[in-house]
C-alpha cells in the first residue's frame, strides 16, 4: 500500500563520507556537503533525484540498510 500526502516535502543531501571513517561510529568526521535540494512534492522529488542520476527503486527502509543512523 502506497500512501500519498499532499503536504509531503523533501530535503535531499548529497555527502561525501572519508572512505577510512565510513564502517566506524564517527563516520561523519570531516563529511562534505556536495549539494542539497529541497523538493516541495513527489514529482519534484522525482525530477530531482533524476538529475542527480539516483534511481528511486534503489531505495529500502531504514531497517533493510546499512545506514548507521
């Protein structure tokens, strides 16, 4: 089931994490903002992540990654 919200907004962050520091806990130390966007709904969201060259089916949850956070 997909639930769509009307008010839905985005905020996309594109970081780059030192390679030495990623597998530890502070995988942030000396992370760098490559750029940012902000989307106001899911086409926007969509058109952005495309120009980024991201393919949205490549996304899980959170539980189902190796996201630290």
């Amino acid at each position: 089931m997909v639930r769509s919200d009307a008010e839905r907004s985005f905020r996309l962050e594109d970081w780059e994490y030192d390679r030495e520091r990623v597998d530890g806990f502070d995988y942030d130390i000396d992370a760098v903002l490559i750029e940012f966007a902000d989307a106001p709904d899911e086409s926007e969201l969509s058109r952005v992540l495309n120009a980024w060259g991201v393919q949205p089916g490549l996304f899980v949850y959170p539980w189902e990654s190796d996201d630290p956070r």
